[in-house]
C-alpha cells in the first residue's frame, strides 16, 4: 500500500435492522437506519473521533466496519483489502490487523476461561506461535504491557476490577499485532478514576506500537484529549468532521454546537458566562427518519430549506466538512 494511502478507507457504509410484525408469519415492515451511509479514511498512525449522543449509531457502525455486522451496502477497506469481499484465509488476515476493545469489560471477557486463556486466544486462532510455552511467554509479556502482573495468568475474570479487565480486554486486542483497533467506549464503563489511565496507555500504545484507533465516545472533553480528527454523528449520518481543535474552537453545524455548549469548563467563570443550548424535542426514530435535513425539527436555524431538501457534504475549510443548509 502506498504510504500515502489511508490505512482504512470507509465509503458509503449504511447497516439497517429489519424491523418484522407477525407472531407465525412474519413479514418486514421497515427498517431500524442505524446506519445510513457514511464516508471517511484514517491515515495510519491516527486516531479518528466518533461523537454524538447515545443511539446515533456509533457502535453499529464501529461493528458493521469490522464486518461483525453483516453491511446493508457500502465499501471498507483496511490495507486496501476490501473486507466485506474476503472469505475463508483473506477475511483471518484481515481479523488480525484490525481489532476491538470493546465497551463492557464484564460482558467481553468469558468468565470461564483464566487470563491466560482469553489473551492467548488470537494466538491460536491465527497459529502465531507453535508451542504452549511460546504462547504463555507471550501472554506474559502482553500483560506486562498493559501493566497487569504476569503472576495474574491463571486467575478468572471475576478476580479483577473493571479497569484491570478493560486492560486484559486490551492485552487480548494486542495479541494478534493489529495494526487498527476500533476502540467502542472504552472507558464509559470505569470508574472516572480509571478512565485516565487507560486513556494514557491507549496513547502510549499507540506510540509504541504505531497503532490507528477508531475511538468511539461520547466523552468530548476525553476525545479532544485522545484524537487527532472528530466526526460528529447524528441518527445515522455524519454531520461535521475535522481536525479536534479546529471542530471545538470553530463548529460549523448547529448540532456540533449543541453538543459542546454541555461540556463542562474547567472555569466556572467561563463556564457561568457561555450559553448553554438546549435543544427542543428528541431524536427522531431511526425507522421513520425526518425529510432533508435529519437534524431540522431540533434545529434553531431551521429554515424551509431542511425539511426539503438533504444538505451537501461539503468542505468549507482545509479538512473541515460539514452537511448544513445554513453554514
């Protein structure tokens, strides 16, 4: 692949839920649009933000990109191998370089198997190393890692805390040497304590082993920390992407500065003197989406534009997008 390359390119990736009706003879009625047709690359060695609130499809589209969701449409490509169109050997060495830590460490780790078990997993999967001892040796090393102790191998996930369990969910990730983690709110479920530290050895992972995250979060003030570019979703469309300081100092699409005007300021002068928007209604269903704009019936600056007509994705600055009728 070209250096210049993208490591992961993502085209028109839509994921819809069928949505049944009838007890003995079901028949379809609609679709849940979990995912309606995003776009966006992440060079390698960067971390890519995916923001918005919770049911806008985040996690479905972090899944459906590592095919652990069948798509409904669209392209993905990791390396430049198209990976909804690999079977069998190209699908397992596609596995290997792109990994997940996923959000729940007590639902992601099996409770009957030890540490030692659940990390060296990959490596049976993917015959990395031949023997039982090369594989412990490397599990050991793995859990120095992330900083666990190695004399922790043979005990069972209901022995650790949850920050130790996310870091064992981590230390398995890494197993396979994944050039691309999908990272699904790694930290939403810790304590705020433990939240830090594991953010701090996802950079210095990253760092040490050249890793390219998608790091899927709802915590903006974590994301503008971790990542280099955000994109903000909202029920199934990707509404604004750009670098994290340009998308927190200068949001284009009203949703993007809906989203941040919550975010809690170190200063309470400041955060006392800015206004706060609060946006009217809810979300609309996914099944039923709104006409034009997605976004129009919470929007302040709605006009009769974006209920008509679906706003262009487009650039307004350098590496700033946006989809908004009124930018």
């Amino acid at each position: 692949m070209n250096a210049a390359e993208p490591l992961v390119r993502v085209e028109d990736l839509t994921k819809h839920f069928p949505v049944m009706r009838g007890l003995l003879v079901q028949r379809r009625v609609g679709a849940v649009r979990a995912v309606d047709g995003i776009s966006f690359t992440i060079a390698r060695g960067e971390t890519l933000g995916l923001v918005g609130e919770s049911g806008c499809g985040k996690t479905t589209a972090g899944r459906t990109l590592l095919a652990l969701y069948p798509p409904t449409a669209g392209r993905v490509l990791i390396a430049g191998q198209e990976i909804f169109q690999a079977r069998g050997r190209e699908m397992l060495a596609i596995r290997r370089q792109a990994q997940m830590i996923f959000q729940d460490p007590f639902a992601s780790l099996n409770p009957r198997w030890t540490v030692n078990a659940i990390i060296s997993e990959p490596l049976r999967v993917h015959h990395l190393l031949a023997s039982e001892a090369e594989r412990t040796e490397r599990v050991q090393e793995l859990m120095r890692l992330v900083g666990l102790s190695e004399r922790l191998v043979n005990r069972f996930p209901h022995e650790f805390s949850g920050g130790q369990r996310q870091r064992i969910g981590i230390a398995r990730t890494l197993a396979s040497n994944p050039s691309f983690v999908v990272c699904d709110e790694p930290i939403s479920a810790l304590d705020v304590s433990i939240q830090a530290q594991v953010v701090n050895l996802l950079e210095d992972l990253q760092d040490r082993l050249g890793l390219t995250y998608l790091f899927i979060a709802h915590d903006l003030s974590m994301v503008r920390h971790i990542c280099d570019r955000v994109a903000v979703m909202y029920l199934g469309l990707i509404v604004e992407l750009a670098d994290r300081n340009e998308l927190y100092e200068h949001p284009l699409h009203p949703y993007t500065t809906a989203l941040l005007s919550a975010v809690p300021l170190p200063d309470p002068v400041k955060d006392r003197q800015r206004r706060r928007i609060i946006l009217a209604g809810d979300v609309p269903s996914p099944v039923d989406p709104p006409p034009g704009c997605r976004f129009h019936p919470r929007c302040p600056l709605a006009g009769p534009i974006c209920s008509q007509e679906v706003p262009a994705w487009r650039q307004v600055a350098p590496e700033h997008w946006v989809a908004c009728h009124k930018v």
